[in-house]
C-alpha cells in the first residue's frame, strides 16, 4: 500500500472517533458512575459489548471459565491485531485508575480499525480482561491461549505524562496470617501468645529489610486484622503484603527472604503462622520497541508529543506484563491531569471522567488504530515487531 493510501486510511481514522466522540463519551462515564470490583464488572461488560455489537463485531463472553471476560471481532483472516480493555475499579475510589478511559480507548480504536483491516484484509479484535487490579485476570487468561491468536496486543493507560513504553515490575501477592492464643491481657499476660506482637515484629523486619534489597524492588503491605479488644491478648492477626521486582529471579529471592522475616516472628513469639502466596503473578513488562516506535509517530501526528521511554518514571505492575511475554506488546500512557497527581486517588478518579480524561482516551485511541492501520498494510513493520519480539523472548546462551 503506498504512503498515500495509508494516510488516507489514518485520516479516515481520527474521523470515525471524531463520529463516534459522543457515544465513546457516555460509554466512558456510564463506566465511571458504576464502578465494579474485579470479577463483578457485569454491567461493564453488557454496555462494552452492546456498544461493539452495534458496530457489527461479534461477541464471544464467558471466556476462559471468566464471566465477566469477552472477545469481539471483526474481518477474517491474518493478521489479528488485538486490543485490551480493562474496566474493573478500585474498593473504595471508584476509577480511580482509569479503567473507564481504558475501555473506552480500546473500544474506539477497535471499531476504527475496521477501516484498515476492510482495505488490507486481517482481523481486529477486541478482548475484555477482567480484575486487572490485585487479582491478575489477564494471567489466568494467558494461561488458558486467550491470546494466542493475537499477532500483537495494544492498550493505552490514563497518567499524569504521554509516554509510550511502560516499566511494570513482577509482582506477587502474600497473604499470612498467626495464630497465638487469647488471654486476659492484664490479668493473665503470661497464658496468652500474642499473635500481634508477632506481625508487628515481621513488619520491622522487613523494614530493615527494604534498606538492602535492589533499588528498584518493593516490599509493601497492610495489616487487616491486629485482634478484638484492647484488654485480650490478640490471639489472631492477618496481613497482606505485596513483592515486586525488575525480574522474576530476583522475585522469587525476594520471596524467601520475605517469607523468612514472617517465620522469625512466629519462632520468637511462639505464634503459629499460616502462609500463602497467590499463583497469579504478575510478570515484567516486555517493551516492544517497534510497537513503540509507531505508535509515537501516531500520537506525533495528532499534536501529541509522546516519549518513548522515560527512564524516570515511576514503577508499578500490571497483568499486561504477563501478556508481553507471549506476544508483542504495547503498553502507553497519555496524560490526563498535572504531573504531580497521582493515580488510585480521588483526584486522579475525577480527572478519568473530565474533559481531558476523554480527549486523552480519544487521541489514544486514535493512535492505536493508526499503529494497528501501519501493521495491517505493511507486512514490513509487523514483521519488526515480530522479530524483536523473537530476540527479547530468547533464552540467554
């Protein structure tokens, strides 16, 4: 396809979304309103899919043993290029995340690019991935093909900067609880084991333990039960910590040395501990520069300057790090509110339903529907994408 051609189909492009500005628009604020926990999004879901069938998509919903997961396509044919919608929300702060803007973004550049895969022959694909926050539903889904089909997988994130690579840390889930045994807590002190003395100590310990862990790691966590009365000797304490890492080697060192600060504390208090970590976890981000590349050059052309990399960024983790190991993968940012606000606040919730919270979802989506118009009518890039996706993927000798 020539340069011509292709600039034409962009440009049909950024004008479907202008169309479709108002329904996208009450699609990302009936989102908003309706905030749903992971694995609860069944409004989520019903409005996302209502409004892709009425742009001819087919739906598949239920998938993978997940019931609030779906996939909708459209074309036939090689290649499939799949975008990612999240839209669960936080406990508490709503959307606090964006995930409304996410789904919008997804959806928009989706149908959009039914333009380019009509004029270059391939499928689009839209896949719904549930419970993004704490519980990983993109894991479970990797794990059962849902993306095996893909040739590249594309999302766009709401943030406080336009960037277009992301760096996600592995992450794992540690839930532990200890057993003492009550006690008059003044009468009788010496009859009682207390179990919140012993995560107390377990918290100190890894403290000082974050003093000598690699920069770029995380140790963090809460502690969701500490016992029932002032005057009882608590006999059962919980907590819930998270561990993260630039690598999973370094994750699962991490891991031991975490669950030994959790044993100490059970051997000197004499409480008993109860451990679990969650099989979901989330794995590094694995930046495919190509992918990159094509979606700066996109958001470029809408007046949006966008960074490929920013090695100051902030770390975080995202089930989308799992799914960049199986295939090519896009994670950006674009920038919804001022640098300094940060994600899972109230703030940070407003901002993902105002003005420019659309116009940032829109733009992205425009992007990405561009990217995936530059894959669909050149062999040659998608091509680039696929070989670099070979070399990152490729054991060390």
């Amino acid at each position: 396809m020539s340069d011509n051609n292709l600039a034409d189909i962009k440009s049909a492009i950024i004008k479907m979304i202008n169309t479709e500005k108002g329904s996208l628009e009450e699609l990302s604020l009936k989102l908003h309103a309706n905030p749903e926990l992971g694995y609860q999004e069944h409004k989520a879901v019903e409005w996302i899919c209502e409004y892709l069938s009425s742009q001819n998509f087919s739906i598949e919903k239920n998938i993978g043993g997940l019931n609030t997961a779906f996939k909708a396509t459209f074309g036939h044919g090689t290649p499939v290029i799949g975008f990612l919608a999240e839209y669960d929300a936080l406990p508490q702060l709503g959307h606090a995340c964006g995930h409304n803007l996410i789904a919008t973004s997804a959806a928009g550049a989706a149908v959009a690019s039914c333009l380019a895969a009509k004029l270059c022959g391939g499928t689009v694909c839209l896949i719904g991935t549930p419970a993004e926050e704490l519980s990983g539903g993109k894991i479970q889904m990797v794990e059962k093909g849902i993306f095996k089909e893909l040739d590249s997988a594309l999302i766009a994130h709401p943030g406080n900067e336009d960037i277009a690579t992301t760096q996600a840390l592995a992450c794992v889930t540690l839930n532990v609880e200890y057993f003492g045994k009550e006690a008059h807590a003044a009468a009788h002190p010496d009859k009682g084991i207390n179990a919140l003395d012993a995560i107390v100590l377990a918290y100190t310990s890894l403290n000082s333990l974050r003093q000598h862990i690699e920069p770029s790691a995380r140790i963090h966590g809460i502690i969701t039960d500490g016992g029932k009365a002032a005057n009882i000797v608590p006999g059962h304490s919980a907590g819930t910590f998270l561990i993260r890492s630039q690598t999973m080697p370094y994750l699962k060192e991490l891991m031991d040395r975490v669950l030994d600060c959790f044993k100490s504390a059970a051997q000197a208090t004499g409480a008993r501990l109860e451990y679990r970590f969650d099989k979901s976890i989330y794995a590094p981000m694995n930046n495919n520069m190509a992918l990159a590349n094509l979606y700066v050059k996109n958001m470029d052309l809408l007046g949006r300057k966008t960074l490929l990399e920013n090695s100051d960024m902030n770390f975080g983790s995202t089930d989308m790090g799992n799914v960049s190991q199986i295939l090519p993968s896009l994670h950006g940012y674009y920038a919804i509110t001022r640098k300094e606000v940060s994600g899972h606040t109230e703030e940070f919730a407003s901002a993902a339903c105002s003005v420019n919270g659309l116009k940032g979802a829109l733009d992205a989506a425009k992007a990405m529907a561009m990217t995936a118009a530059d894959l669909f009518s050149n062999s040659t890039n998608l091509d680039k994408v696929k070989t670099e996706f070979q070399k990152s993927t490729r054991p060390s000798a």
